[in-house]
C-alpha cells in the first residue's frame, strides 16, 4: 500500500498538489446506507479552509466539495465515494523566486532530493493545503461515529508561550484560536498583532478528547489504537510531538500514583487516557499533541538554491503566524478515520463477540 | 493486513503469548543474499533479556534464538525468514491469583473485553515478552542498516525525576541503566535499592539517534518517516508519547528562530530532527519518547474481578523497578524496522532516481 | 487494502458509477520523471470506447481523460496522479422499467443483497463502463513498460464458434473485431448481423501476449505472477476462465513431452507460457482466457422484481453483440498493471542483485 | 504486503524450505473463540501428506503439526496462530547433481535468476511441499466454516486422457485417485502402473464446489469474489488454469441460452458457477481447474547448469505420477481461505445491513 492511502477498512486516499487542478480523495470500504451529502462535508471544511479570520492565511479558496461517487439518493452505496475541490485561486503566479529556492524548515529540498523534480508552486504536494483532503473524510468517518454517540473534540492549549489554565471544550468551540481558556484571548490578540506586524511565527500545542468510545477497539501488538493514533497526528504538517493520556507529570509519579485503580463504576483516574494494551477501555481518550512554528514566514532567512550556491529568501505573501490553530479540525479528522477504520477491524474479527462494558450500568 | 504484521515491505509478523510454547516471527520481503547469522541476533536479544542484572525481573530465560527458514549457507535466500525462541520457563504455576482478577494499569480488562478469551499466564500476548521477537528481527534490518553505514542508538536521559545533564551516547553503552550521564550513577542505584525494597516502580525517558541516514526516506502524505516512527515508539508498550526533533522548548521560539537555516555544508541546526516534510534530509535523527512506570508492582491495588466484584491485587514475582531501561534495544530495533522498510520501499519507486545530497561532500 | 485498488506498489484505486457523475482513478506508486500526457492516456482509451463501430454499443461517450494531479511540466511527480472522465451521456432518463428488477445475468441482485442499496442506473458501479479507468491507468504502466522495451498485445481467437485458425498479432490491429485470423471476418460480419438483428449476443475467447518480458518478475509462493495474471483477468467484467501457457492438449501430453526443454540459446519450447514456479522466465508470456456472451440482451427473460415477484425482462437499448472484443485494451492494461506492479516489487527486494538472463544472448 | 501472506483479514503467512527445518505458518486475524485442536488440522494433513499409497511419492514424513501460539484452553485466542511442522526425512543427501544443474520445467532457473542464491535441496521454497502449510492454515478456516454450514468439497475428473463420465462428490472421497467417477478406477490403475515403471507423469482435471455459501461474499471491483479463487487456485504448484461456472460449451451458447433465469425459488440453471458481478449469489459455487504433468521425473532430459553448459538430467527418487490428486485438499484449503477472508471482509463493511437471500426458502 502506497503512502497517500490511510487506513485498512476504511480506506483514504488523497491527491493534489497546492496550486494544481484540483485536490480530491477516494474513500473506499465504507459501509452502505449512510446518509451523507455535499453539506455534511463541507461544513466540516468550513472550520478549516484559510481566509476566515484575521489570522489565517488570506489565500481566498471557496474551497466547495463535490460529491463524485459512491453515494445515490442521499445514502452511501458502499462502493468507492470520491470527493473533489477544485483550486479557484490557481491564478498564473510568478513563482521564479522559489521555483529554485530551497525555503528553510520546508520540505523543498527533501522532495527535489527524493523525486528529482517537484511542483515549486506553493509547495506542491507538501503544503498544508493537502489536509483539506483529511478533513472531508473525516466527516463522512464523524457522520457515522456521531450516529453511534462517539464524540471527538478538539482545542488549542497553548500557543507560543501563553498557556491555558484550564481545558473548556465549548469555550474552544466559540473563539477564533480554538482556545479552551477564554481568559487568554486578549493576550492573544496582543501577540498575534505583533507576530503580523514583523512577519513571524510561533508554534503551539493541542488537544483531542473522545468521548464515549466503546471498549475493544484497537490490534495489537502493531496497531494498537495509540500507535495509529501517533501515526495520524505525526502525519499532519509540522506536527512534532504525539502523547496519550496524561504524560506531563508521570515521570514525577510511581507506578502506584500512575496506575488508574478500578471500581465497579469505572476507573478511579485516566491516566492511561483512554488505552490500555493497545486497545481502548471505554474511559475518553485523550491526547496531546504540539506543532512547531509555522515555516512560511517573511523574515529573511539563509538557505541554498538548486545550484548549490548560499542565497538569502523571503517568502512573500501573507501566512497563518501560527499554523497550529488550523490543525484542530485536522486532528479531529484523523482520530475520527482512525476510529472509524478500527471500528470496522474490530467488527470485522470480533463482530460476533460480546463486547459489553465490564462496568455497572 | 492484520494487527500482528510491521512493514509494508520488509514485513514482519510475530506471534506467541507470554507462557505459551514459543515466541516467534516471519519476516517476508527481505533482500536475498544478506549475511546472517543465529549469533547476529542473538547478541542482540542477550541487550533485552531480563535476568541480566539485580534491577531487571528475574525471569531467567535462556531466549536462545533459531533460525528455521529463509537462510541458507549463510546467506538470506529472499523467501521468509523464520525465527523462534521455545518458552524455557515455562513451568505449570500457580495462577488462581490472577486468573479472573484485572491487574491496574494493565491490559487484562481490554483484551478479556475485546476478545472475551484471554491467556491469563504472565498476560498473554499482552506481556512485554512480546518485544523479543521485534529485537530479533530488528537484528537482521540492524545488519543490512550498518553495511551501508547507517547506525542506530539509544540511550535513556531520565529515570523518574534523575535526568540527565548531557547525552554521551558512549557512556549510554556501558552502564546497566544504559545511562547517557555516568554522574547520576550513584543516585539511580540509591533509587533503585528503594524502589525494590518498597515493591513500587517509575518511569523513563529515552532518546534514540540515527546517523548517517541517506536523503530521501519517507513516504508522504501518510506513511511520512516521522509518522512511521512515532506509530512504531508507541507500540511498545508502556510508551506514552514521542517527540521528533527538538520540542522541549519550541514553544518559546518563534519561526524566525526554530528554522534549520540551510548552508553549502547543510543545516546550521537540527530543531527538525533529521526530517522534513517527513522525508529525511540526511542530518542526524533525533527522537524521544516517555514510557510510563512499571505495572506489575508489589504495591497492594484496587480493581475489579471478572464477575464484576471489587477487589484488591498485588502482582508478586520479582518485576522490572523501571521498564523503561529494557526498551532501549527494542526502540532501536524498530527504528531499524523503519528504516528498513523505508529503504526498499523508496528503492522501489526511486530507485532509478539520482537521490544524492544538495551538499558540498 | 479494499476491494477498489489492485496492486501493491503501483497501487490504482478507481471510482465511478456508470451513470453517475464521473470515473476516476488515482495513481499512487509511479516512479516520478515518466513523461506523460494526456494524449498518451487518451489513445488508449479510444481503442476501447463504445459508439466506435456498428457491433459495439451506440452509447456516445466522448469519455475525455482530464489529469488532475502528479504530473507537472510534462513529467510524473512520484506524487499521487488523479484522471477523471466526465460522464457526459447522463441524461435524465426513465430507469422505471429496470429499477426494481433483477436483470438475469447481471450483478442487480448480488448488489442488492450485499449492500442493500445500490444505483441501478446502466448497472451502477458493475457496470462495464468501470474498465474505462482500468485502460487510463494501464496507459500510464504501458509507457513505462514500453520505454523499457515490454510490450503486451491482446486479440481475439474465438468469437461464438467462429475460431482462428491461426494467431495474426498484426491482424488483430486492424480489424474492428480484434481478430487475429483475417480469414474469418467475413463470416464475423454474417455471424454480427444476426445476431444484431435478433438482439442476441455470444461469448468469445482472447489472449495477451507479452514478449521481452525480463526474468525475474513473480513473488511467490502467493503472489506468483500468473496467480496476479489470473486475478487481473478474472477481475474483468464477464470473464469466466483464464489460462497460462498452451493447456489445450496439455491432459494428452506425458511429463516428458510438456516440458520445455532447455539449451544454450533458451527453452525448446513455451508451453510454460513464460513463467516458472510463478517468476518470469525471460520467454514470451502467454495467456488466455474466455468472456460470456454479453448479458444485455433484448430477448425477453425470466426474473423477479425487489418484491419476489415473478416478472419478465427485456434490456432495451443497443448493446454489444459481444463485449468480449472491447475487452481486449482492458485485458492488455490490466497484465500492463500487474507487470508494473510486478517490476516495482522486485526493484524493492532484488533491486541490487544481478538478474541477467542465464542464456547467452 | 510480501508474497508469502495470503488474505487480507484472515491472513495467512507461510514459510519453510523443503529440505530446511521446519514448515510453518502464522494466521493473524482470526476471530477469537472458535474451538480448535491439533487434531482438527492434522486430519486436514493427512489427506495431502505423501507416502500414503503406490501413487504418490514415498517420501516418508510423519508431518506432524504442533500450535505453538494463539490457542488458549482449546480456543483460539484472537491473537496469531503459529502452526509448525518440523521436517523429520531431512537426512544429509547428496544432492551434487542437482546442485548446479536447473531441473526442466522446475523452477530452479528462476529463483537462481531472481535472487541469485538458492536451495537447491528438493527445491527449497519452491516445492510442492510448501503447499502443507495452505492445509494447514486452511483447516482452521474449515471448521469456522463447517461452524456454519458451509462445505467444500474437491475432486478429480481428468488424469491424463481418463476422464469422468459423471461427477460424484462421495466416490471421489473413497478412492485414492480423488477421482468422481468409480467406473474409472481400473483403467486408471493400469495408466498408473505403466506410468510408474516408465518414470514419467500426466497432468490432470480437477474442481471443487462450495455449497451454502451466503450470498454477498465478494469485493468488487478487482476482489471480487472470482478473482480472488483464480489468485488462489493459480497460485498453486503446477496449476496452469482455472474456470468458473459452466465454460466448456459456453462459446456454443447465445445470451438467452447461457444467462441464468430467475425464480421464487431461486435460479432456474446455473452456468454463473454460483457468482454474479464478482459477489456470491447463494448458488453452488463451482469452479474447475487443470494440473500440469509432474516435472521430477526419471526420463532424461536436456537442460543447462549454472555454467550455462548443455547438460543431461534425469530426476531420481519416486515421485508422484500425477501431482494433480494431491490438488484436491489443497485446493480446498485455498478456497477455505478465500471464504473466510471474504466472510470477514463483509462482516467488516456490510456487518449491519440484512443480507438475506431473495429467494422463498
């Protein structure tokens, strides 16, 4: 299997390079009969796509998702479902001074390394753009999980060096950082100005919770359900860092404080975030992820052209000072393939098993 | 492809509970004509194997290692290779404390939900045991790996709250801790004396390097290098989070300082770890992961049978007072797995690609 | 992996219901730097399109092939590479007669079944029309194929009763049946005009042959290269036999006389068909195989409707006489792919042995 | 995935050199509590292993298979199973004049030519032996299946120019010819006979038929059902065709003749061979395919050595007159594996849609 197609059931595969035709994915193995249109869809790229705020980059893309196959008369068919966005904004650009630049932190060099020969135009496949692809999956994946009551959510804890004291997902829901601590927002504001002002970046760290997801999911010992979780978060553009459960402080803990003791009622704490063994245990999952700096920033910086010579480079053109907001529906999209893909592996080797909650009620 | 099975093309599959017969592992896809040898892995296996020191559960196993297919006079055939290691302490014992009882903190309660049939003795398919087979088979992409100069290392940078002041990836090879600071010596074994005396455990830090990786390995958008890695950290167990990079304090810089600027002679720092747009780009990787504190510990716990009856365990038997340390051979077999992996499957699509560095020598 | 993408490493996911929106295919695995166009795609999808001759169904498909990604400046990127056709002969029209009726022959009732759901327009996704993105795809392996000197050639040998008396490759290319005995045309023509004129249709026997083939192609012990062959084959619509070699007489033949000696210069005879043990043996590939006369037929049937009734069916429209002459650029593209994919994966494990030819030129 | 792994949820990986320690195989996602015991894949064993009558070769193995894994107090586990067969009749042999020498119509010359090194001790990995291990693994599959009233049932209709006049599934299981016609033993006998003394061998005729099978088994559009029993009859030693359904007049057959009416009751004949636009109908599943004649056989023939020199070579040792009998539990064990794997398959996508035949009971 080639390295554009996630998942094993549930399976997606995405194209398009960042100013080419079109960006679309096809989305194979998923179940009939589920109601899904072009509005389910695009409501969940609407929290995504650039240009919406003050913030984010000003690349104007409707961003509209058609509907190609797989679904009739408002329900999945089961065959392959392909959607399809085209690029608006592919306006004919002057592209000569990165068409031979390697730009700093980009992936630049390493694809011209790899395939001898890339799409210079907004990074081609390597940009950021690309994820709109995972974000229309996801919610065809979050249509069906929602229909089973599994709720994913995602939020931003921290950005730069301003910090959330506490976690509110519904505060995270109604600002335009994603921040689940609405007493930071001035702040906020005050360093987003500046970050604008002299065209820099900062990175920050995020958060996903999922609520009410069954027990038994996950395969172990390769595809336990927190390594295809770290696997999906890792996948998404400038993302360093992937934890589970609550890590910041376990070093500081004996495995008699780590251990989360159980009741008849559940467990006495959620340490382990949701995981055990690979596979989840009913509790939410939680997990942690951070995203560097984002890597397109005018700021002056050294790096060498395709000849080999030192040459100094801008990149032009308006940025996210802080990528990182945008990765939360991003995040949200992977888990919710992720789930949707072991639940289906779990229905597929476990389907006749009784997998009820060892708990009370 | 099943739960069980790691690599797309230098795919290895493993099997085996805790205290059943054998554990063993079949490796499809690997280059013919290889030279290797029973002690190649074996030496590698004696690194892990418990029973080798008063700080590693006392298991004496003597985890000799046969090879049964795939190699012939010597050399890899490039049919399956076949590796097993018999169970030798495998005595019938007692088990009725255990049984029908979910130890905290372990995996007992998932896979008895999951599978609603579960190999009680030591955890089954569960237990850490497991691991031996991926040091072996990480031995064969280990030797592959070093003939063409690649060259793996791990080390562990904080055991509790000892952290290590510097890495010395030499001093890393030489202490029972795989320490990367011999001044912290002394206090870890005052640590550890307590920590068996009070039957209780911590957690880890660890680090592993690669050096001289060729340009080009990885496989976007999904099967990234860094996304490979972070899937294949966070399958071992007790790992709850993996770092790409330097992320420790990325928060507090901004674009303009956390870029590797890129000169003739290549990057003036590594804050990416080696790897970009999840391709490598021929600097040292870098990674880190936390694992959590030891579950089987002496310490009596709180938890619930299999009739749903609140009750206490203590896990007895000597156990590891840090699992954390025995990790370091096998974070660094899977590394070797990644790589391995990534090297045929980046042969196979650019192969005929000149992928040699942008760098002056 | 599911059920829509065939290979491994040259991995094509397709899409599309026959009277839906579009089919489309994408591509991911090409090596990068192949050049390719739109018109090399094009071509070969005018060898299969419909509405060509008078003995080929008059449904009028411009089928244009559009590239949507993982081409630029005329070259592949080694990125995913998308190709969409527009169904532009959707018409709204009336689907009452066959919506709730099980066509015999056809896969109405197996979709049914399964999915519980499905399009019945023109067949929906069982639709013939599907191969078009099969000989789309199969274009792009051709180029590479032929730029290293493999060719595939398909014609027809059997259609009806009417058998070649011998196999003409050049003959095959100029006539509009495919077949490979010019002596036999004028009774084809006979044998359509009845059969057009009855609205009744007949199955047909074909063949591939694949000459320069390198030796060495094939992973055994399962995806052997004639078992990929056979799949590939047995994947086409009505295709219900397919055979490796010269097997018509092969229950006459004693050990001694079937094998195929060997000398200096190469093997005595090819009744291997060019493949031993399920590896390429340098020799000219040879298959065969049989497709069922065409389901479409006017001539009323026997079925039930969705509401187990018993009912009569008559498919209105033109249909091919004989779908099994359009499916000779299929079957040549399917064999293109699995070669492709084939080359792919022994470049992956072997890519640095010798695998020179053991004859002397 | 590598070569040497059939199926894609009920997965089977095989390993073992003919002559080399042991034969084993590694199943990954079989479903958790199904009863199995060694006996039940022994039975499967016994009906393929040779040294059983004059007919077959006199090797002597006791071929006794051991679980080493995944089998817990008589269940399986949900975890991989390990089945092994350690070979007992590998004394030191002389094999010098096979060594450098390739065997016509053996694969010896291509696995030399594809890897460069190889056993050449009765073949290594290319030996009919290998075929154990498809038993074994599909023994499992068999008694999930016999669970649920599935049956598979084999058997031979053509040894060499002997054919049955009639097929009966119950005198194929009391012969040791596999053969489906009684009337026939005693003229087979004298073929057997002269074949014997003479050294040489015959090809032969076979099929298997599947009864109550589901309807909706099956992947479109490349696994299809169909498909994927041609990948797996192809796959075996020395198969050179394979056919679905009822093909031996088809082309004598016009669309109204061979298409397949349907009733209340369900279809009035069935040419389909049970399989509709690649899904399973609920019909017999019918399929037949031929066996080439035995390659090891005494009679001299001419070949080269690794030299490239013209040598003469004769294959010593008995060995089978017709390797097709054996086919029978093998090819068994194939379409076992290709039901399960697709049982689970469509578990996993359509496991919550009714899927209840059309047709009054």
């Amino acid at each position: 299997m080639s390295g554009n197609t996630f998942g094993k059931l549930f399976q997606v595969t995405t194209y398009g390079e960042s100013h080419g035709k079109a960006l679309g994915c096809v989305i194979d193995g998923c179940p009939p009969q589920i109601e899904i249109s072009a509005d389910d869809i695009q409501s969940e790229l609407n929290r995504r796509k650039p240009g919406q705020s003050d913030i984010t980059t000003q690349r104007k893309e409707a961003d509209i998702v058609e509907i190609l196959s797989g679904v009739f008369e408002g329900k999945t068919l089961g065959t392959p479902i392909s959607l399809i966005i085209y690029n608006q904004d592919q306006r004919s650009k002057d592209y000569s001074n990165i068409k031979d630049v390697f730009r700093p932190n980009h992936a630049d060099i390493t694809y011209q390394a790899k395939y001898g020969h890339r799409d210079y135009r907004g990074g081609g496949r390597s940009s950021a753009r690309e994820t709109a692809m995972r974000v229309a999956a996801g919610a065809i994946a979050k249509k069906y999980l929602n229909s089973h009551g599994i709720q994913t959510e995602g939020y931003v804890s921290q950005i730069g060096s301003i910090s959330a004291e506490y976690i509110n997902l519904t505060s995270a829901k109604t600002n335009k950082y994603f921040f689940c601590d609405e007493s930071k927002l001035e702040e906020l504001d005050a360093m987003f100005l500046e970050l604008i002002e002299e065209g820099n970046s900062v990175g920050a760290k995020l958060g996903v919770r999922v609520s009410n997801c069954p027990i038994g999911l996950g395969e172990p010992v390769f595809d336990k359900i927190d390594a295809d979780i770290a696997k999906a978060i890792m996948s998404i553009n400038a993302v360093k860092s992937v934890s589970i459960g609550h890590v910041d402080n376990i070093l500081d803990l004996k495995g008699s404080e780590a251990r989360d003791e159980i009741t008849k009622e559940g467990f006495k704490s959620n340490n382990a975030g949701g995981i055990l063994g690979g596979i989840t245990n009913g509790d939410l999952i939680e997990l942690e992820f951070i995203v560097k700096p984002t890597s397109s920033i005018k700021s002056t910086g050294q790096t060498i052209n395709t000849a080999g010579e030192e040459v100094k480079v801008e990149v032009t053109g308006r940025h996210d000072p802080c990528v990182g907001i945008r990765a939360v529906p991003i995040a949200e999209a992977m888990i919710n393939l992720v789930l949707m893909d072991h639940l289906l592996r779990n229905q597929a080797q476990c389907g006749k098993v009784d997998q009820s909650s060892p708990f009370e009620n």
